[in-house]
C-alpha cells in the first residue's frame, strides 16, 4: 500500500488499484445463457406490473451477427429494460467500475458477461473487451452518457463515442427509455410503481457507419437518446398514485429558485419548501412540478437542476481558489468488500483543476487532476462525489455535511465546460452548459 501511495504523490493519475485492473484485463465471457434467459423471465412479469411497460419494436429488425445497443440512461432499471426490449438476444454490457467491487455482484456481473468501465477516463481493458465480443458475434450494451443522470434529462456523450462506433463498424439499435427516472429516481433508494415506454429502433447500418463521419455519428446518437427525433410526442409518465414522491430531494435540489438560499429545503410527502423564504411547490403523478400560490419552480426536477447549474456557471471566476472542502477518501477495498476509507485530508478545485492534500494509505500525498481530465463529476447523493483515476476510483465524502455533494459535483462540471478550451462532451448536453 505504501508502494502504491508513493507512486500517487508524484503523479495524481498514477493511483493503481491493482486487483480492480486485474480483474478489468480478465478476458469477457459470454452471459451465461441458463441465468440470463431466467432471469429476463422471472423479471418480465415485475417491470409490465410495476412499470406498465410498453415496447415498440416497429422500427427494429434484429440483427443477424453483431451489434450494438445504445441506450439513454436516467435509472439503474435501464439494463433490465434494454434487456427485455431485445430478448432473445443476449447482451454484454459494459458496467461503471465500482459495482465490481461489491458482493455478490463482483462474482454475479462477469458471470452475466458484464464488462467494468472506468468512467471519463481511458480504458484500454473495457475498449478491448468490447472488440472481443463484436468480433465473436454477440451483442453489446452501452450507456454513451456514462452514468445515471442526476436530473433526469439527457447529458451529452463523450465526444470517442463516434470514433468507436466508427471502429466497431458494426450495425447499432438505439433504445430510448421514458419515464424510467420518475419510477425510479436518482435522490431515493427503491422503486415506485408507474409507467415506462422503451422505443428500439435501428439507428446506423454498417453502410451508414462507412459513410458518417464520428461527429455525424455522435450527432445522430444525441439526437436519438435525447428524444430529439421521436416519431411520436413524448407523453408523461405517471406514477401510480404515489404518496411521497419528493422524499430525498432536497439533497438534489440544493438551491432555491427564488430567494437563492442553498440547502435551505425541505420535503415532506409531494412537497418542498425553502425555509428560508417559504417558496414552495408540489408533484403531481406526472411528475411536474406545481408551485403554490406566491411561489415559483422550474416545472420538472431536471430543469431545476439544470438551473442551478446555470447559476454555479455564473458565479465561477478565473482567479483564485473555487472552493476548498474536508473531506474523506474511500478506495476498493478488494475481495468484494467495497469501498474502505483510506486517508482524509483537504480537495480543492481551481481554474486549473482539482488538488487533493492529506493522508492516503498511510502516506502523506499531494494529488493534482487537471480539469480537462475530469469532465464529470459522479456523485451520490448525500454522500459522496467520486474522481476517476489511473484505473480506480476516489470517492470523496465531505466531512461537515455529506448532503454538499451535489454542489461541488456540479461546480466541478461548470468549470470543466467554463475553462477547457476543446471539451470532450458534445455540444448539445442538456443541462445547457455546452450550448
């Protein structure tokens, strides 16, 4: 550990977490057809009760040989759905790293042929297993976005995306998921019972890959997995007449639109308040927010969020230090345990990028990421916010108050977009940083 903690101090993307890389060189297997098969079975009849799903396969044929699935990402129901969307055929999916690192899911997903991903950073291991299975004729399962969004809307793609479709060269299916972030959403634990429509349909033959080049292909993509170019007019997905719907939001929702108080709110059942001016609003089963009488919202959880970022955009300055937190640092543990704290110290973020200063594995380090090496920032709400480096993950908890988490992964993100000249996300990413 030492080893590893002496080479951290003299380069910040040098933190190797051995076992978790030698588990990412492992070679890919097949699903297990057995498992899979029951599986998407047993679950079939859980997401057309609970979710009403509905899918149109009417623009699909399903391919012969290889192909790709390319698949919005608001809830972590997606891979069931895009599952059932194309069974019979089976789907390796490619899988954020950290689920990996615990039991029994770091036995369970490479048996499901599951291929673990290093987030915003690059990965020679996933990119060479994703060829292993093209070139063995299966079918792969991709979230271009990269992670669950936090508000709901459609976050952009990393700009590779296009140059490895490009390279892949094989067909790819387009699966659009509605209402999957009001069942299942990003600040609460557990489902709700609603209503969730899945579009397949073919997005590029190989033809079409010939002749796109990867900026027409990333263009389509956005335009596919945003809902842009839907055949039909999206329709609200309701819940089913759910109770306490905005229970957890206020560790998403930070900022109040109307006197700019932060982490002033609070929920109870449909509602949320500003204690600090009274500015309130309440869902409905459609999740559309409704503000009472004197107050005022955005009309859904992914605008206000999208406005709060717009708001952290503004207030960032060229000079001097953004912002400076305590914090802890968890890494993985290994052997399934999940992730284990492993130092504290201070993490810090300017112009320049982000610098983390204090204990880790029992060293004393200093750790720099550049800003353009950190296009996003994953997060967990109140709990955590996360930096991708040298093939791991650090996983930062703020020391006073778990619950600030959003707000320093969403200043870290307004600052990528504000002071990287060539930003590596494309342009139409919906929180309207790039726009």
């Amino acid at each position: 550990m030492n080893e590893i903690a002496g080479q951290a101090r003299n380069d910040g993307w040098g933190i190797m977490d051995k076992k978790a890389n030698s588990k990412s060189g492992k070679r890919v297997r097949r699903p297990n057809g057995i498992l899979y098969s029951v599986l998407v079975i047993l679950l079939i009849p859980v997401v057309k009760l609970m979710f009403r799903l509905k899918v149109d396969r009417s623009g699909y044929i399903p391919p012969d040989g290889p192909f790709v699935v390319l698949c919005n990402h608001a809830s972590f129901m997606d891979f069931v759905v895009a599952m059932f969307a194309v069974f019979p055929k089976r789907l390796n999916s490619v899988v954020a790293q950290k689920y990996f690192f615990y039991r029994p899911l770091n036995w369970f997903l490479p048996f499901m042929g599951c291929i673990p991903k290093t987030l915003f950073a690059p990965d020679p291991h996933s990119v060479m297993n994703i060829f292993t299975v093209i070139k063995r004729g299966d079918g792969l399962l991709l979230f271009p976005e990269g992670r669950a969004s936090p508000g709901g809307g459609y976050m952009g793609i990393n700009k590779a995306t296009g140059k490895l479709i490009k390279r892949l060269g094989v067909p790819v299916v387009s699966c659009y998921i509605e209402g999957a972030y009001t069942c299942m959403p990003f600040w609460r634990k557990g489902v709700r019972w609603g209503r969730q429509r899945a579009t397949l349909d073919m997005l590029f033959s190989s033809e079409d890959i010939t002749n796109l080049t990867p900026d027409e292909i990333n263009s389509r993509i956005d335009s596919r997995l945003s809902g842009a170019d839907l055949a039909h007019t999206p329709d609200a997905m309701s819940v089913l007449r759910e109770k306490n719907l905005l229970i957890g939001l206020e560790h998403l929702l930070y900022l109040c639109p109307k006197c700019h108080a932060e982490f002033a709110h609070k929920t109870y059942g449909n509602t949320i308040e500003c204690t600090a001016c009274g500015n309130t609003a309440v869902m409905d089963r459609f999740a559309y927010l409704r503000p009472t009488e004197g107050s005022i919202c955005p009309e859904s959880v992914h605008l206000w969020y999208k406005e709060q970022a717009l708001y952290e955009m503004a207030g960032l300055c060229d000079d001097g230090e953004i912002f400076r937190v305590e914090v802890t640092v968890r890494m993985d543990a290994g052997a399934g345990g999940g992730l284990a704290t492993c130092g504290c110290g201070v993490i810090s973020l300017q112009k320049s990028g982000w610098n983390y200063v204090g204990e880790l594995l029992g060293d004393e380090v200093n750790l720099f990421f550049p800003i353009d090496s950190v296009p996003a920032v994953p997060f967990d709400t109140n709990d955590n916010f996360q930096i991708y480096s040298g093939g791991t993950i650090l996983d930062f908890r703020p020391v006073h108050g778990a619950h600030t988490c959003v707000k320093y992964a969403v200043i870290g993100e307004c600052a990528y977009w504000k002071f990287v000249p060539n930003v590596q996300m494309t342009p139409v990413i919906d929180m309207g940083l790039g726009c």
